[in-house]
C-alpha cells in the first residue's frame, strides 16, 4: 500500500513536471549559456524543492489541504483571500498552459499539413482537460502512468537530439540576463506548486514518504525540463516550442509531446482551483468548479493576450514566498497548528510585508535570487513576532489571574 501510494505521487510529480511550460521557462535561461543555465536550473530547483517539501510536511502534519492549512497563519477567515488568490493563478496557468500548448499545436499543424487554426486546439485542449476532470483523480492512476511514461521517453529523444550538438554545450552567457534571475525564474515555477503539493499530502497515510517521493520526482523531472529547454532553444536560437520541436526533426512525435503534457499538467491546475474553492463554499461540487474553471481558463486564452509569461512567474513568487515563509515559521519554529476562526491580522501583516520586501528586491541583483533573501528575511520577522505576541498573550493571562 505503501509503496503504490508513493508510486502514484511520485507519477504524479514528474508529470506535473514534464510540460510545454516549463520548457519554455527553461528556454528563458539561454543567455546564460549552457553550463550557466545549468547550475541556475539545479541551484533553482533545489531551493524550490526544499520549499516544496515542507509545503508538503505542513499538509502531512496537519492533514488540511494546502490553502486550507494557511488558516494557521492568518486564520480561517484569512485563508479566504488566499483561495481567491490561488484561484486566480491557478485560472491564470490554465490559460497560459491552454494558450501555449494551443499555439504550439498549431505551429507544428502549420509546418507540416499547412493547418492554423489556434482556436480549434485551445478547444481541444480544453475537452480533454474536462475528460481527465470526468474520468476523476482516483480513476487516473494507469491512465496517468502510460503517459507519464510515453512523455519521459519522448522527452529523453529531444534531450538526446538537442545535448549531441557541441554547440550547445560549449555555448557562453551573453549577459543579457543575471544568473540571479535565472535562479528566481527556477524557483519561481516551484513556488507555483506550492498550494498544490499539500491537497495530496494531506491525504497521506505516508506524508514523509509521500512527500520525499514528490520532491524528488518533481525536481528530476523539473529540472531535466528546463535543461531541454535551454539546450533546445540554443540549438533552435528561438524559444518557440513548436519550432524548437520541428528543429530536432520530431514531427508528429513532437504533437503527442505537446497535446500530453499540456493536458496533464494542467489538470493539476484545475484540480487544486477545486479544492482552493471549497475552502471559500461546498455549494457546488468540485467537478462542476473544475470543468468551470478549464471553460474560463480557455476563454481567457482565446480572447485575451497572454505575453508576460515571465511577469506573471513572479507574481506568482511574490504572493507565495512570503506565505510559505510565515507558514514555516509558525508550524516549524513556533509550533503553531491551530487554525484560528476569524482573521489573523498579525499574519496578514507579516505576508503583506514579505509580499513588499519581494517587489521591492526585484530592483536588486543577488547571487540566488530573490526568494531566498526575501524568505529568510520574511521567516526571521515572523519568528520574532509571533515570539513577542505569545509573550504578551502569557503576560496578559498572569496579570489577569493575579488581579482575579
């Protein structure tokens, strides 16, 4: 049971990871060169991984589901705002994964049949994103596994195409970007699972397990994205998955890599904006949320341009870093596990504070990043509140007895 449970996460994971998405944020690292952009991929996604690991703990000690879990923080009122704001992010991802598959479909449909039609494909993407939804998560395990597998084998052919061109390998940073934003723009794509990673270790028999597994399937999977995306888009000089993909000679092949891992991935998406809505009202049922949001997901894709992919990546970063800095703080320093009934304002404050130190460090280069300046920084203030707080509430309570 054990080990078919950590199996299935651990499936689970890696797809998550092997998407058009995050090849092309890897493709973003190109002007850095090869070796560069390796070490920003592999330092990012460490950082990104232990992140996600004790996002994933804090779901298996609790047993609540990720933005339910926030509650410790800033209180079940508070993990309201929370869920509307991973709504929003995950509706966001939706589109940008339908619109990015949809017009990588059509470039490859375009190449080789003369076919272009991008709406026809977000359509398609978007039905089949609905099918998973209907089939249900419990009912996707061998379904899941035969893709996953397919995608890793399709993904390790474009490695190999892409990697025995020396021209990759001994290509050289161009500073056009800083090494520090190519880290961030690797821990960025992890944060965005954040709120994620709890819905599935919260349900664990075996969190540690559970959660070590989906770390490490994530973070291979991850990083071995982003590698192929940066050695492809040097060995094709452009980011453009569709042409990237026609440059290695993968032709059809190449379709199976796209439509697969873009409904895959983001199934993961819509599942956790179900949840995140739950937390706010059980009025409707999740299935009916998820089928919603792929129907606003797709049409925000059709009707609205989607360009500042990498704005957006830190967005993401600037609401979620400074979340799971005060959630580390509370659950791992000050042992807080309570949810809270109403709203938490000392939580509320010490997010909006990380959420400024973050938008404001996007102005300053540091060698990793900003994320992990910006959560060492945000964790210590929160430490050191929560720790005066509690001395008060103490204070407060004996001076109370004494009079009474």
């Amino acid at each position: 049971m054990k080990r078919k449970e950590v199996l299935n996460n651990s499936l689970l994971w890696f797809g998550a990871a092997v998407s058009v998405a995050e090849i092309f944020t890897g493709s973003l690292l190109a002007p850095l060169g090869f070796k560069k952009g390796l070490v920003a991929i592999f330092i990012g996604h460490i950082i990104g991984g232990i992140l996600m690991y004790l996002a994933g703990m804090i779901g298996g000690k609790t047993k609540l589901e990720s933005i339910k879990s926030s509650g410790i923080s800033v209180g079940r009122v508070g993990s309201y705002g929370f869920s509307i704001l991973n709504i929003l992010q995950l509706i966001g991802w939706t589109a940008v994964m339908i619109i990015g598959g949809a017009r990588a479909l059509n470039g490859i449909f375009n190449s080789l049949w003369g076919f272009d039609n991008i709406n026809v494909f977000s359509i398609l993407i978007c039905a089949l994103i609905i099918l998973w939804v209907i089939i249900g998560l419990e009912n996707l395990g061998k379904i899941n596994s035969v893709i996953i597998s397919s995608l890793f084998i399709l993904s390790l052919i474009l490695a190999g195409i892409v990697f025995k061109d020396s021209a990759v390998v001994s290509s050289v940073d161009t500073n056009e970007i800083s090494m520090g934003l190519g880290i961030e723009l690797s821990v960025a794509m992890c944060l965005s699972w954040l709120p994620l990673i709890g819905d599935y270790t919260s349900q664990s028999k075996y969190p540690k397990a559970v959660t070590m597994a989906s770390v490490l399937a994530y973070f291979f999977g991850g990083s071995l994205m982003y590698a192929i995306g940066l050695g492809s888009s040097i060995y094709a000089n452009t980011s453009d998955i569709s042409q990237i993909l026609l440059a290695a000679g993968l032709g059809t092949v190449a379709l199976l890599i796209v439509l697969l891992s873009t409904v895959t991935t983001t199934f993961l998406d819509v599942y956790s904006a179900g949840v995140s809505f739950e937390n706010i009202s059980q009025r409707f049922g999740r299935k009916k949320v998820m089928t919603i949001i792929s129907i606003i997901g797709l049409l925000i894709a059709i009707y609205f341009n989607i360009e500042h992919y990498e704005s957006f990546l830190l967005l993401i970063g600037s609401v979620f870093s400074p979340m799971i800095s005060i959630m580390i703080a509370d659950v791992f320093i000050s042992k807080k596990m309570q949810v809270s009934k109403g709203i938490d304002i000392t939580g509320i404050v010490l997010w909006l504070i990380g959420f400024i130190l973050y938008r404001m460090s996007l102005s300053i280069s540091t060698p990793l990043g900003n994320s992990v300046p910006v959560i060492f920084l945000t964790v210590l203030i929160a430490t050191v509140v929560r720790k005066i707080e509690s001395n008060n509430i103490k204070e407060g309570e004996y001076q109370y007895g004494k009079n009474n």
